[in-house]
C-alpha cells in the first residue's frame, strides 16, 4: 500500500482560527473522522478549521485536535490514512494539538464537528 502524504513535523509561534471549514467533501471527510476519533482515540474535541500561521496572509485547512494525551504520531498517520484517499497528493492537512490557550481561542470562532461528550457530526 502507498503512502498518500510524507508526514513532517513544523513549529509555529503563533495559529490564528479564521473559521469552520465546510463543504460537501470536507463532511464527508468529517463522517470517516468523527467514526475513528470515536472508537480508539482520547480526543475530547475536533475542528476542521481554516488557519493563518504567525503574520502570513496564507491561509491553511487543519484538523486541530483536544487530545488527553496530547500529541501522538499514530493519530496523526490513521488520520492520514483518511485524508490522503480522499484527497490525493496535492492536498494537505494540517493537524494542530490545542493547547488549552489555544481551545479557548478556536471555540470563538469554530464549532467542533467531533465532541466525546456528545459524540456528534454536525
């Protein structure tokens, strides 16, 4: 089997939430999600969300996760495992770890499509 995206690791110094990313393919994307953070994950919240990195103008779509544990490299993969199908190879996901500073922040702006506590798809 071919791996869809090279995963890489960056740091930034700051991620501004601009809004909910949404559209026909990105519920269908938030469906296979919401079905796998559900069954073997201890991710509280998910957001797919659109995001500018530091003062850059350029805009992004990420996955921004509340995770127990916070980051793990084998969530990230089966989540690549979802996106890169779906996607192909000229498409990228970001996937942020929120930190709680940054929860507050994104639930301004973004309403999470993936709640343990309701377990829900909106």
């Amino acid at each position: 089997m071919q791996k869809h995206k090279r995963l890489e690791r960056f740091w930034t110094a700051k991620v501004r939430f601009l809004g909910e990313q949404d559209g026909p393919p990105e519920r269908e994307l938030k469906a296979k999600l919401v079905q796998m953070l559900d069954t073997g994950s201890d991710v509280y919240r998910a957001y797919l969300v659109r995001v500018a990195y530091g003062m850059s103008p350029l805009v992004s779509v990420a996955l921004a996760l509340l995770s127990e544990s916070g980051k793990s490299r084998d969530l990230v993969e089966r989540i690549d495992g979802i996106f890169g199908p779906m996607f192909g190879g000229h498409e990228k996901l970001d996937v942020i770890f929120l930190s709680k500073t940054e929860a507050r922040e994104i639930a301004t702006c973004c309403e999470p499509f993936f709640d343990k506590s309701v377990t829900r798809l909106r």
